[in-house]
C-alpha cells in the first residue's frame, strides 16, 4: 500500500516537472530510452520503473534527487534545515517515509469512512 502511494506520488511529480518545463513526452522517451506505454506508467504511478531512471530524470530536470522525491514543502522544510545538509540521506528518507506512512493512514481513514457511507446508502435503498 505504502509502495503504491510512493510510486504515485513520484509519478505525479515527474509528469508536474515536466510540464513545468514545458518538456513533451517524446522527448522524456528519447532521453530515456523508453516506450511511451513504459513513460506513461511512469508519470501515472503504477509502476515503479522510474527508480532505474532517477539520476537520468533529475538531469532531464536538473534538479537534485531529493527534489524528486520529496513533496515541494517537505523538500523545502528539510533544505531549510541546516543540520540536515551534506549528506544526511537516511534523515531525508526517514522524513519522507513519515510523510508516506501518514499520507496512507490518512487515504486508510478515507476508505473507512467511504465503506461506511456505502453501508448506509444500502441500507437506505432497501427501506
């Protein structure tokens, strides 16, 4: 569950990144050497092929890998903070994988109240 969300968070900012630079699809394709079905997969998040492609992708981007995979205010609160400089990855990963594990609790939380909902509307139908 955990890895799905991580896969779709990072797709979404590759294809934020992208578009961002104003940079096509072929051209993504070209500088990776992928299929557009495998680019697409990519940018949508179901799959988790970008990680062959990251230091290619943060070049395309140039942007560091962090950038890439942390959202823009984690990335922003954890380069702020200069105890975290030169190096400290498994702070960053840490960070990052606090913010993952609480994004899940809170889609888990969604689903309940959603499964719920639909109870209720069942049981409203059948009156």
């Amino acid at each position: 569950m955990i890895i799905n969300l991580f896969n779709k968070k990072i797709g979404i900012r590759i294809r934020d990144f992208r578009k961002e630079r104003k940079i096509e699809v072929e051209y993504m394709l070209l500088k990776l050497n992928v299929s557009e079905s495998t680019y697409l997969r990519i940018e949508k998040g179901v799959t988790n092929s970008w990680a062959n492609h990251l230091e290619k992708l943060c070049e395309i981007f140039e942007i560091k890998e962090e950038e890439l995979l942390l959202s823009k205010e984690l990335f922003a609160e954890i380069t702020k903070n200069k105890t975290n400089s030169e190096g400290n990855g498994a702070v960053i990963i840490n960070n990052f994988y606090e913010y993952i594990k609480k994004e899940a609790l809170e889609n888990r939380a969604q689903k309940d109240v959603i499964l719920k909902l639909t109870s209720e509307i069942k049981k409203l139908k059948k009156k």
